[in-house]
C-alpha cells in the first residue's frame, strides 16, 4: 500500500468511526430469528438511515431498514445499538416492529446527532432480493458501514446511480436523487448514551411479560 492509499484509509476510518463494530454478543438461532419475525402491513420499502454529527454535519452512521413481503428486518452493518430481545444474525435485526423501529431511531438521534430517515418504494421482489442480500452479507467489519450498504443497493434494480460510497453523506446524497424518494430528519436532546432508550424499551418489555404471568 503507497503511503496516500494509506492515510486515505486512515481518514476514511476516523470519518467513519461512529460504524465502531458490533458490540453484541454471540449470534442468535436461525430458530430465534425466525420465531421473531415480524410482517409489516406498510409497502415494500427501504429505510436509509444516516446519522449525522450535530457540530461538525459529517455523517458517522449508515444502517437500512427494508420492509419485504415476508418479514421487515433492519441492516445495521458495525452498529452498536444492540437489544436482549431482538435477534441478530451478522448485523441483521429482526422482529423490526413499530415500536423496535421507534426505539432504534430514537436511540441514534440525540444531543450530538441527529437522523437522517429517507424511504423509498420499491417492487416486492426488489425487497425480497434486498433482504436476501443483507442476510447472506455476513457481519461488517468497523468502519464500512456505507460501503456494506452501498454494495447492497448497487446490486438493486433501480439502484444504478448508488455510488460506492465509504462515506454516509455521500450515499445519502445519492439515495435522496432516487426518484419517489421521501426525507425527514430526526432531532433529539436525550442523553449522548443511545444505550438508555434501549434499556427502557427492554425495561418496558420485562414489565409487559411480569403483568401477564401475575395475570395468568
């Protein structure tokens, strides 16, 4: 490696560093990830997420969401937002409910940063093949979140424009030029610790499940 490839690795990993590497634990069952699998009523989309730092307006995160036919999962390629009750196989989240998808983007936006939510339509064989892509991928090393992501949506019909892109404002940017392309942007003060909206979603779900068994 030439010593410009070489600093231009090292920029790129510290304008990355919010894809930090995944700091769950062991993977779950195909069993578990199945038993959790959620059908979402919605169409057949694709969620892009990115998150992006309030001082400097660089982006430090890319994850999607893809809403198939058969189940709606998330892609959170070296994403550390992690929950006990929702499985995970390689960087893909399952059981993406309303309130999992309201938690996870709650979690990322915050004092330091805000979200980037933008959705596409897309035909249901699209989704499926999208799906079918980000579970074959494999678990993401650090830093390459957008480039997994990108990788993805390239092999997409109707991708084509979709750079290869290292940088998750560059492939937000191509993302907003798809044509049906709708954008919010999700602002936040909580706490900088993203974990704490995670531990009272799962403080919740505990509380639901002892309510039932005093029921029962």
């Amino acid at each position: 490696m030439t010593i410009r490839a070489l600093f231009a690795a090292l920029a790129c990993a510290v304008l990355v560093s919010g894809c930090a590497g995944n700091v769950s634990g062991p993977n779950a069952t195909a069993e578990e990830a199945a038993r959790a699998a959620y059908r979402h009523d919605g169409p057949s989309e694709i969620t892009l997420y990115t998150m992006i730092n309030n001082r400097s307006d660089s982006g430090a995160h890319t994850a999607m969401m893809i809403n198939a036919p058969s189940q709606r999962v998330v892609f959170d390629p070296a994403g550390s937002v992690r929950f006990q009750s929702v499985p995970e196989i390689d960087d893909v989240l399952y059981g993406i409910t309303p309130e999992v998808e309201e938690v996870f983007e709650s979690a990322h936006a915050r004092e330091t940063y805000r979200v980037r939510i933008q959705k596409t339509t897309v035909a249901p064989e699209v989704a499926e093949r999208a799906l079918q892509l980000v579970q074959g991928h494999g678990a993401v090393p650090a830093a390459q979140c957008s480039k997994a992501t990108s990788g993805i949506l390239r092999q997409l019909p109707g991708f084509q424009n979709i750079g290869s892109q290292w940088y998750p404002n560059k492939l937000a940017d191509d993302f907003s030029r798809l044509p049906g392309v709708t954008e919010r942007v999700r602002r936040e003060m909580d706490d900088d610790d993203k974990s704490l909206a995670v531990k009272a979603y799962e403080e919740r779900k505990r509380n639901a499940r002892l309510a039932l068994t005093a029921e029962g």
